[in-house]
C-alpha cells in the first residue's frame, strides 16, 4: 500500500497514448539530472515526498490524474507550464496571471472526494531558455515550501 504522505505531485512532459508503457513512467526519486530535479532537492524534497507524473496525451487525461491522486494523495498537485495548467484548472489562463497561486482541484474516484491545492509553476524548460525567470520561479517554489510546512 502507498504511504499517503507524499507532499507534492508534478505533472510533467506529456505521454502520446500509443507511447504508453504498461506501467505508469512516475518517479519517486530526486535526481539532479535535469532542472525540475535540481529544483526538488533545492525545496527538500527528498524520496517519498514528491511524485514527478507525467501528462498523458487520451481522451480524458483528468481521469489518469485523479487515478494518481487517489493513489498517492499529494498535498499539493504542482503544474509545470500553461499546457497542464490549463488542463488541471480546466479553462485556459495565462501562466503569468496564475504561477505561484493555488486553487483548490478536487478530484473524484470510486465516489471518494480528494480536494487538492494545484499550485502553478513555469515549465524548466522555459527556466533553462530563458535565465531571467529562475528567480520568479524560486519565489514561487518558496511559496509551496512555506505551504508544505
């Protein structure tokens, strides 16, 4: 059974239908091979904290979601880039309005209610284009940080 303490969940990359493995491609390993790694270690999150889960390109992608949610019950969904973003929120934002804020997702599986805090987060692939955000991004990850206690 799955420890239901994990803090935050990530939504990465996203996964074309054909393309999906059997198994669900999530981490709960930090690892300082790319910058949303780097980023984790700097916010602590440490193995068992944190869920890096990608998006997946189906017909219903909220319900691969809500599935992990009810399955790892993170503290926080963190969605990296405007395209999750718009998907988790389900209406189309600007990331620049919303980044750093959270509003409440709530999820249901098997009639269980999850309500969820999404915080959004720019992508790290538009952190590693463009240098002049990583600050914006660290005060945002700041904010998760204080939330998460």
């Amino acid at each position: 059974m799955c420890d239901p303490n994990y803090k935050s969940m990530e939504m990465e990359s996203e996964i074309e239908q054909d393309l999906m493995p059997d198994l669900v491609p999530f981490s709960l390993i930090e690892s300082e091979q790319d910058l949303l790694g780097k980023m984790l270690t700097a916010m602590n999150m440490k193995q068992g904290n944190f869920v890096r889960f990608p998006r997946f390109k189906v017909s219903n992608p909220l319900e691969v979601l809500a599935l992990g949610v009810s399955y790892f019950k993170p503290k926080i969904i963190v969605t990296l880039g405007a395209a999750a973003t718009n998907e988790v929120l389900e209406k189309k934002v600007k990331l620049t309005s919303v980044h750093g804020n959270f509003y409440k997702k709530q999820f249901v599986v098997n009639d269980e209610k999850l309500t969820i805090d999404v915080c959004p987060l720019f992508h790290p692939q538009l952190l590693e284009i463009n240098q002049s955000m990583k600050r914006t991004a660290w005060l945002d990850m700041k904010k998760m940080i204080e939330k998460l206690g």
